[in-house]
C-alpha cells in the first residue's frame, strides 16, 4: 500500500490543507519545531486506524474550522481510491470510512481494511512512521545501539 497524497479538511492546526505527489518510496516532513509536521502524521494515522481518544483530546475539533478529518489518496497494486474518514458524530466516534474508487463508486471501510492487511497501529508506528523523538534517540546512539534500536524499532 503507498499513500499518494492527502487532503486534510480539518485536524489540529491544519484546514484544507492538501499535499500531492507524494513519493512511492519514502517522504519525509521536514520544518522548524511546531510547523505541523507532528499533526500531519497523526492526521495520517487517523485516517488508517480511527480518531483515538487520545488523538481526539489533542487533534479535534479542528482549530480553524473544517469537517474532523480528511482524505488519503492510496495505491494497492493496481488498485487506486480514496480513504475518507470523517468523525462528526460525537466525542466517542473513530470516524466513518468511505473509500471512493478511481470510477467514482463508494464504499464503507473494506478496501482501506485489505490494503492494510495484517499492518496494526503499532506496526505502522513503528516502522512506517517514524517521528522525530525517534530519530533524536537514533542519533545519540553508537553503531551496535543504533543498530540494536533499529532492529527493535523494525520488529514492533
């Protein structure tokens, strides 16, 4: 699964923020402290695996308005639709799915569930989306703990 862009209609600082051409391979965000780069990340993991309570409390409502949440454009092979995961509907909704299929048909959650496969919130976390708290501890770290950490890291 390669996430291929994304459109953030309201989630923390953002609104109707939208990033295209994302790379097939890696991206990574980059900016001074408290640009948002933290907030686009937890947007992504939002989308992927539900509004938690803890994203919730810091993510929602939106500080400049907009619907809570957003779109990930995804590519699964040949395969290619949209993830819309929305959560309006009071302070315990993860949000509701619709996936938007390249010839315009909807559906609930099933295709963002199989492109995700056996990929858990944690697994995605720790080796999909890496943060900076991790790379800061990475960095301080000598060959053999580096490597000791990113072995950990790797295998959830």
């Amino acid at each position: 699964m390669k996430i291929t862009d994304l459109e953030i209609d309201g989630f923390g600082v953002w609104n109707n923020l939208k990033l295209t051409g994302l790379s097939r391979r890696v991206t990574a965000f980059y900016g001074p402290n408290e640009a948002g780069k933290t907030t686009v990340m937890q947007f992504m993991r939002s989308v992927l695996y539900g509004m938690s309570p803890e994203r919730r409390k810091k993510y929602l409502p939106p500080l400049d308005g907009g619907q809570p949440g957003g779109t990930l454009g995804i590519v699964e092979g040949d395969l290619r639709f949209r993830a819309t995961r929305i959560a309006d509907r009071g302070p315990e909704d993860v949000g509701r799915v619709v996936c938007t299929n390249s010839d315009g048909s909807t559906s609930g959650d099933r295709l963002l569930r199989e492109s995700l496969g056996d990929v858990d919130e944690p697994t995605f976390t720790n080796v999909f989306a890496v943060g900076l708290d991790e790379i800061h501890e990475l960095g301080s770290l000598s060959g053999s703990k580096a490597a000791e950490w990113i072995y950990r890291l790797t295998s959830g």
